[in-house]
C-alpha cells in the first residue's frame, strides 16, 4: 500500500529578484510500515523535502498524495489537521515547551484534535507513552532538568500521542552523544517493527544504515533509492502488516479546557510580567468603580438635598374667581378640603403623604420682642414627613391636637434665633395674633429653598388652631397678610368660629356682639384650606402623581368632562431636571475620566501580547506543526488577554469597593454601591482584553509554521 506518493516535486524559494530553486522534480514513494532514510549533504534540500512531507511547506509544482490525498491544494487548516491526526514529528532541536513538564509536552498535541478525552484519559495516555521510552519517573521534570537524550525521548513521546500514520525525524541524533543515538536509533526500530512508518532525515551514513531503505538527495535531485541491507522482503512486510496490532479508539479534551488551561500555563511562565500587565487594568477597573460609587453617592445626596428643599413636593391650590374679566387670584375660591387630602394619600399609589395648609400672616410676639414670620402654617403632623423636615428638640403636635383645635405650636430656627436669643423656646408661649400658644418643639434648620427664601422663618400649627383662632376667616377670597394690614386693632377682637363664610349684612336681626357670636357659633358646613401639600414618592414619579391627584380631585369635585378644574398644581420639575442633570453631567464625567485608564491599561495588555508572540515564536511553530489551526492560535493568545483582564477585573472591584469605603471612613465623603457600575467596569475590562489582545492574536495566528520554527 503507497502511503507517500511524490510526483515532479519543486520548490523555488524567491529571495528579492533571485529564485533559488531547492529541489528539482522529486519523485518517489513510501509504502505502509516503511523506514526510510533521507540523506544528503547540508543544503541538499533534504529538510526541505521533508517540511513538504510532513505538509509544513508547499511545493511550488508537483503532486504530493498522503494515503491517496492530494495534500497540495489543502488550506492552511486542513494541512494541520492532517498533521495532527497523521503525522508527528521528532525535531532536531526538540522544540520542548519551556518551563513546561515532559507530561504536558507529550500530551500538547491533545489539544487540537477535536475529540473528547477526559483529562485522566490523556494524562494516562501520555504516561504510558513515556514508560514506552524509559521515562516513567520524569513525568513531572522540566526540560531544563531533562538531558539531551531524555529530551528526545519526550519529542518522541508527543510524535506519538495522536497515533500517527507517518513519523518524521529531522537528524534525530545530531545533538546526542553515541551512547544515546544507539538508544534513540533502537527506539526508532522498535516503533518501525510495531507498525509505524518512519521517515528519518540525516547526512550520516552510520544511522542510515538503521534504516530499511535509504533515498539520497543531491542538489535537490534524487540521485539513488535502494534498500538497506536489513531491509525485508515485500513478503515479510505484508505479514507484519497483517500482524499489526489494532489501533485502539482515542478521544480528545474539550476545545475551551484545553484552550483555558494553554494559557493559563503560557501566563504562569512569567508570573511578574501577567501581574505587572494587569496592573493597569486593575488600576482603571478600580478608578471606574471608585468614580462612579462616588458620583453615585454624590447624585444621591444632591438628590436628598433638593427633595429636602421641595423638589418631590407638589402644591394643590384652590382656584381662581374672576367677573367682569379681573381675576382675582389663586385661592379667591373655595374648593380644598382636609379629606381631599385625605382621598389623595389613600387613592393616589404614587403619593407617599399629603398635609393640608391654612396660611397666616401675622405677629409673633414673646415677651417684648416680635417678628413677623414669613410662614405661618397651620397644618397636620404629616406636614414633616412631607417636607421631609426633622425635629431639632421636641415633639410634633398630635392629630388629637388638630381635632380639639390646641394651642400648641412648632418654630422655626429663625424664630427661635429672633425672640428667645440663646434660650430654649421648649415650654415657654409665645402670642399669634394675641392668642397664646405653647411651643412644644422646634424644626431643625433648613436654610434657603429654590427661591432663596428662607424656610426656617415659619411656625406650624395645628390646621384648625390657625383657621378658626388665628385666622378668622376661610381666606376664600382675600390675601391674609393684606387682611392683618388693614386691621385696625385685634386687641379687642374675640376669636370666633362664624367667620367661615363670606360676611353678608341681613338686617331681619339686631347684630350680635362678639361675645354673642363666640358662645353662639354657626355649625360648620364646608371647611376649606388654603392648599395642600403633598410628597410623590420619587422624582420620576411626579408626573404620575400630577396625573392621579386631577384624576382624584375631579372626581370629587364632580367636574365634568372638557370642564376647567378648579384647582391648580404646581411642582418644581424645571429645577429638579435642572439639579438632577448637573449630577448626572459630574457622574459621568467622572467615568469618562476613570474609562482612560482602562483604555491605557487595554494598551499595555496589546503591547505586552505583541511581546509575547514575538516571544514564543518558535513555541508557535511548534503548536502549528504538532496540528494547531489558525484559529487554535488565535483563541489561545485571546483567552490569555481576556484572563489577564479578567483577573484584572476581579482585582479591580475589590479594590475599587476598598477606595470607596475608604473615601466614606477617613474623608466622609458620601458613597453608594453600584451594581451596575462594577458589572459594567468588568464587562468593559473583558472588553478590553478581546479588543486589545485581538490583534497579538490574529497576528500570532497568521505565522508560517516553516518561518516559526526557524525564528531565533
């Protein structure tokens, strides 16, 4: 059976405007179970010839058939499959993996076979393949720790892992002593007596007399073919071949373990370069994280700021009367009541709390000194939660305080500040509008709101003290600070509870007098409030909540379709989007300047592949010769980038959570945890490490395994 088949082969190498021409019209033939011996002088052309016949080069005419395949016409990753599965090779110079044992050389092949072996199945198979050449008990030795006839063993080993068809040695013996040739030589007949085609190339007369056949080269023309004196007869080779022992099955690890294990053991090599190479990503990993967890809790807090000042808040107004075409203003109507307030908070899913409001606008006097406040709010005690707004000391006033109408009241730091100077205003009473009211707590400090008004000038109330003691009066129709001015004296005024509707002069009865009308009051039909103040549960959902309270307030105001409302509300969008996008600006400028240094980072993984590739030259070569694919390539020298970036990535988030806890403990900064943020920043180093790795890896992919193997 012919398993090698030469016809006319040449090859021409073409250096600038010469052509070399290597060999001239070889032809000849191997037959199953063969061992050959290709001789001939340095620069004959016999490594050439065999570079062709192991499918490592092309010819450049000719046709060159393995087991009946034309090879000559086969792409590049068809030829390595067929060096993988058919051919193995014993190099002159070894070619061992550095800092690699002799186990993981012979079963390096393994890798790129495509079928499935368990790692035991492989480790078991290359074991027994070096017992087969002596070295059982330097498994787990190094080539450095290998002498040079130990080396060669392992060589032969990895040529054998894969069951090929045909066995090339390049001057097999050429770096060994005499003892240990004679060793290799009888190795070599061993493996030719067990059925195993061997084609051995060497200038030495001595070891091609080993051979059973003996091809020599001149100039690149065979000049003879005949056999050795040992050779046997066609007739004892059939034999042999019938005797031939059969093959067992063999299977090969999953692609993506074996690729993940090839470069984890090519970046242990150079343990210091891997860590100093994902120091950058570490360092911008963790600059992305930091960053943005302080932009995060920076937004945040900018956020709580405005939601403190009002931004969540939504302000629902009575609405506006107006005859003969003059209006008469916001609240010149009465249409608020506490239970739409009450309707609001129960029906309203994006609302978290509503407060009605009586406003006032009067004195507040303690001892000899006044102010005139700028709020005067009667109100409930849910006002504070919907300011968001905690007491300094004190107690708020209870719902029970709002139903019997007490006495009691809240000030603010401006007024404490005002009238008591130092003192502590807790207990003490303080007169609005000439009626006592005790103080029982005090607001913490605020400051300016959105308008620059100082909202630590005001008092709150209970609702129905300010309404019915304070006031006076419903405030339907006129502005209470105008209605204090034009009073005259309230010194001698009586609180009363029959001012709740417009004053109407109805001469059928004398005119009672104010005591009269205090121990006297009219039942209260309708009471009305100046506004009500509620709090949407977030930002994004003020729009929601505008939505659901004209729905609610239309409905019980029984307004009809296409009918104007009679109530307004107000919010503060324009300055939260305003607040809001000024945050989200800084955030992201923070990202933008942490993601430059993962782009410098994903530079110095590039440049350190380039040097590794430049590196491991001849380890490439050698993976293409024993069967890598282009492709094989590729994805190993990736899979180093993306785990250099991955373990970057990994230490970068744990770094990055470290700053930011930092940050919080000695400086008080405000930070947040971001999910997203470290999702994102590992999601980008992995990114990293394909698109900057990609290109050392199409790059090492695209070597010529010929011009690998011979790169110094």
């Amino acid at each position: 059976m012919k398993l090698i088949e030469l016809q006319d082969i040449c090859k021409t190498y073409h250096l600038g405007e010469i052509d070399v021409p290597v060999l001239k019209g070889v032809s000849f033939t191997v037959s199953q179970g063969e061992f050959v011996a290709l001789m001939g002088t340095s620069g004959s052309g016999k490594t050439t010839l065999m570079n062709i016949l192991g499918c490592l080069d092309r010819p450049t005419s000719g046709r060159y058939r393995l087991e009946g395949q034309d090879t000559t016409e086969l792409s590049p990753d068809e030829r390595a499959k067929l060096r993988n599965r058919k051919l193995g090779f014993v190099f002159q110079t070894f070619n061992l993996l550095p800092r690699t044992n002799a186990l993981e050389n012979v079963i390096m092949p393994l890798s790129y076979n495509g079928v499935n072996l368990t790692d035991q199945e492989a480790r078991r198979q290359g074991e027994e393949l070096l017992q087969r050449v002596g070295l059982g008990a330097r498994l787990d030795h190094e080539p450095s720790q290998l002498s040079g006839g130990q080396q060669q063993r392992v060589a032969i080993a990895r040529s054998l892992v894969n069951h090929p068809s045909v066995l090339f040695a390049d001057e097999p013996t050429g770096n060994l002593d005499s003892k240990t040739s004679a060793e290799m030589l009888e190795l070599f007949k061993k493996l030719n007596d067990e059925g195993v085609t061997i084609i051995l190339v060497t200038h030495d007369e001595e070891v091609a007399r080993s051979a059973k056949r003996i091809v020599r080269i001149h100039d690149g023309v065979l000049v003879s073919d005949e056999p050795s004196s040992s050779v046997q007869t066609p007739e004892e080779a059939s034999l042999k071949e019938e005797g031939k022992p059969t093959r067992r099955p063999f299977w090969a690890l999953p692609r993506l373990r074996w690729m993940l294990r090839t470069s984890l053991h090519g970046l242990r090599r150079n343990i210091m370069r891997a860590a100093l190479t994902t120091l950058g990503i570490i360092i911008g990993v963790a600059a992305v994280i930091a960053m943005m967890e302080i932009g995060r809790g920076s937004a945040s807090a900018i956020q709580r700021t405005i939601a403190s000042m009002g931004a969540n808040n939504l302000m629902i107004f009575p609405g506006t009367a107006a005859s003969g075409g003059v209006s008469f203003g916001a609240g010149s109507v009465m249409t608020l009541t506490p239970r739409d307030a009450e309707a609001i908070l129960k029906e309203a899913p994006a609302v978290r709390a509503t407060a009605p409001v009586v406003r006032a606008r009067t004195q507040v006097i303690y001892g000899n000194r006044n102010w005139v406040p700028i709020f005067i709010y009667g109100t409930i005690p849910e006002y504070l939660d919907v300011r968001e707004w905690p007491l300094a000391s004190g107690d708020m006033f209870t719902e029970q305080d709002v139903r019997n109408a007490s006495k009691v009241c809240i000030l603010g730091q401006r007024l404490v500040n005002e009238l008591f100077q130092g003192e502590s205003p807790l207990g003490k009473e303080v007169r609005i509008n000439n009626v006592a009211f005790k103080v029982i707590g005090v607001l913490s400090p605020k400051g300016a709101n959105m308008m620059g008004i100082d909202q630590d000038d005001i008092v709150l109330a209970p609702w129905t003290s300010i309404k019915y003691r304070v006031a006076g009066s419903a405030m339907a129709n006129v502005n209470q600070s105008a209605q204090t001015a034009t009073t005259s004296s309230t010194a001698d005024k009586v609180n009363t509870l029959n001012q709740i509707y417009p004053n109407t002069k109805l001469n059928l009865y004398p005119e009672q007098s104010a005591i009269q009308q205090a121990d006297t009051p009219l039942p209260v039909r309708f009471t009305n409030v100046d506004q009500i103040v509620a709090a949407a549960k977030s930002t994004r959902q003020i729009p929601a909540a505008i939505e659901q309270i004209t729905q609610i307030l239309r409905e019980r105001h029984r307004i009809k379709a296409g009918a104007p409302e009679d109530f307004s509300i107000r919010d503060m969008t324009e300055m939260t989007k305003a607040l809001a996008s000024t945050a989200t600006m800084m955030t992201k400028l923070l990202l933008v300047v942490a993601l430059i240094s993962l782009v410098v980072g994903g530079v110095g993984i590039m440049n350190i592949m380039l040097v590794s590739v430049t590196e491991r030259t001849r380890e490439i070569g050698l993976r293409m010769a024993v069967g890598a694919w282009a492709r094989d390539i590729l994805q190993q020298f990736l899979a180093e980038s993306v785990l250099l970036c991955f373990c970057g990535g990994i230490a970068g988030i744990l770094v990055g959570r470290g700053i930011s806890l930092l940050i919080t403990a000695l400086l008080g900064w405000p930070t947040e945890m971001s999910l997203d943020a470290i999702l994102a920043a590992f999601a980008v180093s992995v990114g990293v490490g394909i698109i900057f790795g990609y290109y050392p890896a199409w790059k090492a992919s695209k070597l010529d395994p010929i011009n690998a193997l011979r790169y110094e």
